[in-house]
C-alpha cells in the first residue's frame, strides 16, 4: 500500500527507535544502504514492471534509520572550528535541502504510479532529514546562519523537481571527490567524516533514484508528451549553467539580500585541501569516488552520466600535473 509523505514521516519504525543504533545494527544498516540487487533475473528495462519495482525496492531496502537528533557531534579544537565555521555553504546547503524536500513532496504528490510514489515520497523525508541533519551541526558548533526564507511550494512542480534533480546529479558527483579531498587533506577530523559519511552515500542513492524515474518516465509518458518534455530538459540544464555561472542571490526571512556561491562543489577544492588540487586530479578523485559509491548497487539500474561523461570529456584535454602521483597515492584514493 503506497503512504503519503506524511504517513511515512510518522510511521517509519526505524526513523522513530534510536535505541535500535547499537554498534552491530549501525554496522548492518550501512553496509544495507551501499548494497542492494534485485533478486529478479534478466534486463531490467525502463518501462517495464521489474524495473519500476526494482527502482521502488532498492530505494526502500538500502533506507538507513540514523536519527540526526541523536548524532553525538565531535568536539573540535579552535583551528578546526574556524576552518569548518569559515566554509561559504552552510546557508545555501541548508536552503537547498529545504527546497529540495519540498519539490520532490510536491512532486511526488502528482504521480499516480504506487511504487514511484513511494519512492520518491521516501526521497522527501531523507531530504529533510538531510537538512535536519545540517541545522544540528550548525547548532552545535555555533555555526551563523541567515534566517531562512519561508518555503513555497513550486507553481510549476514538474520544472522544481527536474530542476533539483539534475542539479543533485551535478553536485553529488563533485561533492563525492571534494568530501574524499577534505578527507585525505585533514580538513575534516576522522570523527566528523565519518559522521557525514552516511548522509553523503545518501546522495548517492538519491541520485540513483532520479536516473531511473527519469527513463522510467520517458519511458512510459505518451509519445506526443515526449518533445515538450525533452524541451524541457534542454531547458532546465540551460538554466543550471545560466545559475553556475556567478553568485546566486538570496533573501532571508526579513528580505535581507545574500549572494552565495552555488557552484562550491567545483571550485571549493582550495577550501578543504591544505595543497592546490589540480583540475585533471579533482576529476580523477571524482570519477574514481563516484564508481566507488555506485558499485555496491545492482549494475542493471542506470547511473547519472551526464557529469561523469562530461568531466572525462574535459579531462582528455587536460595535461598530466607532477602532483597526480602523489595524491593517487594518498589512502582513500581508490
């Protein structure tokens, strides 16, 4: 029976019983949320049922019931706290999460597919826990935010939905290679990293889940739908590189201009790495994190290849740095 957004906000068991996270349940439900295969046997084809309930179970049985009110927060000496404090993105990522979780409710709201639904109803309440998540570290560690606009619900659902998605699509494959540099540089403490960890392989499966509703939904939509539908798409990325291209301007809730960077996954490598992290070896950690992440998950769904199709295209042009050995060397790398 598939549940609206708010059924599953108060019926998810393992959401509501922190006294389920002992050591062993947090170790099963992690390596539970990076692997998962569909017991069906053959193609798994965008269209079909198999697919369509394939995607549905996935996203559902790699769930990981971590609670962000109960995570216990690593004390950090000062040097790290100014580092952490002093990151341009903690307005924008908490905003972005809000937004996201709205759209994607939103979106979810119009579809009348009970498997899709429910995934991406599921895929709502992670993305607010996402900015649950965000708004407790920024409490604990005195973080200043600006007070946050009020939240409304898209007039156009369908462009907000494509909108985050793809922007995720974008955003998650160079977030995974910036979270391994601030890992290998020590920006981040083992503790904070392994806090985040689980929160950043939830992109992962966010991303996954997006790739496959879209040829799902290519697949199914009547073919006289389909050429507005694709304008569309041509639409929204013309849009995203419109964003990326300088700031993004933002108001509070008291009107307050803001301009923040919106691109921080790709040029924020000089942020968290304590040595200059050439363009050709950025994409290699890349490329390198987002097959690391991926490949727990049955090879029959379909990944995101816009970005990593587009990053090996650029990295073709791009001369080999003396520094590549020793960053390919650094543990993680791989």
């Amino acid at each position: 029976m598939t549940k609206s957004l708010s059924d599953i906000y108060t019926t998810l068991p393992e959401a509501r019983d922190p006294g389920a996270a002992t050591p062993d349940a947090v170790a099963k439900a992690d390596f539970n949320a990076r692997h998962w295969s569909s017991p069906v046997p053959g193609p798994l084809t965008p269209g079909s049922a198999e697919h369509k309930q394939a995607v549905a179970e996935m996203f559902r049985d790699t769930f990981n019931p971590y609670k962000p009110s109960v995570i216990e927060w690593p004390k950090l000496d000062r040097e790290t706290l100014e580092r952490v404090t002093s990151l341009p993105i903690w307005d924008i990522a908490v905003q972005t999460e809000g937004k996201a979780r709205l759209r994607m409710a939103a979106y979810a709201r119009l579809i009348d597919d009970p498997d899709m639904k429910d995934a991406l109803s599921r895929n709502a309440w992670e993305e607010n826990r996402h900015k649950e998540v965000l708004s407790k570290m920024v409490e604990a560690y005195g973080i200043p935010l600006a007070s946050e606009p009020p939240y409304i619900e898209p007039r156009d659902v369908e462009w907000a939905y494509l909108v985050t998605g793809f922007s995720e699509c974008v955003d998650s494959f160079f977030a995974f290679g910036l979270f391994a540099i601030a890992q290998k540089s020590a920006f981040f403490p083992p503790a904070l990293i392994d806090t985040f960890e689980p929160v950043m392989q939830e992109e992962c499966r966010h991303i996954l889940l997006f790739a496959n509703w879209l040829a799902w939904h290519r697949a199914t939509m009547p073919l006289w739908k389909r050429p507005w539908f694709e304008m569309r798409v041509i639409g929204v990325w013309l849009f995203l590189l419109y964003e990326r291209l300088g700031m993004v301007t933002t108001f509070d809730a008291e009107g307050n201009r803001h301009e923040q960077d919106n691109n921080f996954t790709v040029n924020g490598t000089k942020d968290v790495a304590n040595v200059d992290v050439p363009l050709r070896d950025m994409i290699d950690i890349c490329l390198i994190e987002n097959e690391r992440r991926f490949s727990g998950y049955d090879p029959r769904l379909l990944r995101p290849k816009l970005a990593p199709n587009l990053a090996r295209f650029i990295r073709f042009f791009l001369p080999r740095t003396p520094n590549s050995a020793s960053l390919e060397s650094q543990p993680g790398a791989a």
